[in-house]
C-alpha cells in the first residue's frame, strides 16, 4: 500500500512535472502547448477527430481529456482554464478512466 502512495505522489510531484525530459517526451507524443496549471500538467494533442486538452498528463499517459472541435477553442479554453471546475468552451466530452461525461453546457 505504501509504494502505491509513494507512486502517486511522485507522479504528482509539481517539480517533476517541469523537467524538460517529459516535456520533452510529451512534445514526442504529440503534445503541445503544455504548461502547469494548478500543479497538473495539461496540454493539446490531435486525436481522431477532436482536439483534445489533455489534464494530468505523465510519462505514464494521463487522467482526462476534454474534446474539441476545433482547436481554436481547445487553446483559448486551455489559456484561460485555471485547473479547477471544467475548463470552458465548447467542449463535447470529457474522456477518462471511469470518466465519460458530455458538456452539460450544451445538452438541450
């Protein structure tokens, strides 16, 4: 039990999240515009057909992802999110482990 919460807390660790070796490895996978936000590192990557702003990103994949039509709208919404609630915009489904959530906002 204890190395499952030592694992998390490093993987969680603000100061990890800045080294440019997984900056690095995110920009390799695709990723870009990454940056902290509230000690959790978020970024875009192209998916099928969205454009997803990714949150708790890591060198062993990530929590969620909220998709994008457009990445006009993933990249304002992801400049102006400050990593709480949901991050604003249009977005159409927030993906994750045990996560499959559509945008309340645009529910009729």
């Amino acid at each position: 039990m204890t190395s499952n919460v030592n694992a998390r807390a490093n993987r969680q660790s603000p100061a990890r999240w800045r080294t440019p070796k997984l900056k690095g490895f995110l920009a390799g996978q695709g990723y870009v515009e990454i940056r902290v936000i509230d000690d959790t590192v978020c970024g875009l990557r192209r998916f099928n057909f969205t454009v997803g702003l990714v949150v708790g990103l890591s060198f062993e994949g990530y929590e969620r992802r909220y998709c994008y039509e457009h990445a006009r709208d993933a990249l304002a919404a992801l400049v102006a999110w400050d990593g709480r609630e949901h991050p604003g915009g249009p977005w159409i489904k927030c993906k994750g482990a045990g996560v499959d959530l559509l945008n309340p906002a645009l529910q009729v």
